[in-house]
C-alpha cells in the first residue's frame, strides 16, 4: 500500500507536536503546550488579541481556542472582554500575573521551539529548506 502526501504530512505534524510537547512539559510552566502557544502569542503581540486573530495565527478551531482560553482565565493568566465595536467579538489580554509569568519563561519556550526546528530540519541544506519553505506556503494558500 502506497503512503499518501497527506498521510506523511499529518504524521510529520504529529511527530513534531509530541517533541515540543514533551520539551515543553521539561520546563514545569503549569500550562498545556497549547495554554503555552496562546501565552506566548500574547505576549509577543504585546497589545491584547481578539480570539479569532489567535485562531489564525496558531491554526486551531475556534472551539479548541475558545476551551484553552476560559480554562488560562480561570488560571488567572488571561483575561476577555467584548471588542467595542463589535461585541460578537472577543479580546484577550495577558493580566498581570500572566505577562510575569511570560517574562519569566517566555526565553525558555523560545529555546525549546528552536530546539525543536533545529531537529527536525537537521541534515538538510538551505537550499532544500527555502525550496520546502516555498512549498508550504503554496499548499497553505490552497486552503
């Protein structure tokens, strides 16, 4: 039987989740990796996200985002609010306790997900990488 694209692909995807997965609970931060990627989306923007900009940028549903948000609420590390000027909307923004505890191990998260593309693109030459970089741009816009 002939392993499909698609096949290789989502087990490549499930590879690389399980090595962040398994680097990231290395680092005790008391957060799912997915709680983690959210933080960290956060922090970064330094400003607060609506829910669906999340959703977009991290490729989850919005049901998946919307049950790691209330669960980083009731952590404290999170807060929502209505967006003015369209309370359909929801904005998110880190609390005090939540940017604090991004400061402190928002290093650490960077390393582990650099680690974890240094593995998995290892013994491949950048030519192949921007080649593969091109391609996965193409087969995201297919969607």
């Amino acid at each position: 039987m002939r392993t499909s694209r698609n096949q290789e692909i989502k087990f490549l995807s499930l590879l690389s989740e399980k090595m962040v997965n398994q680097r990231m609970a290395r680092l005790h931060l008391g957060m799912t990796p997915a709680q983690s990627m959210i933080m960290m989306d956060l922090y970064e923007a330094q400003r607060p996200l609506i829910q669906k900009e999340i959703e977009k940028r991290l490729y989850i549903s919005h049901a998946t985002t919307r049950g790691i948000i209330k669960r980083l609420q009731q952590a404290g590390m999170v807060v929502t609010t209505p967006l003015p000027t369209d309370q359909r909307q929801v904005q998110v923004r880190l609390t005090d306790e939540g940017r604090k505890r991004m400061s402190d191990k928002a290093g650490q998260i960077t390393q582990v997900l650099d680690a974890a593309e240094d593995q998995l693109v290892q013994g491949i030459n950048e030519e192949d990488l921007a080649t593969f970089d091109r391609v996965l741009k193409k087969m995201k816009a297919n969607f």
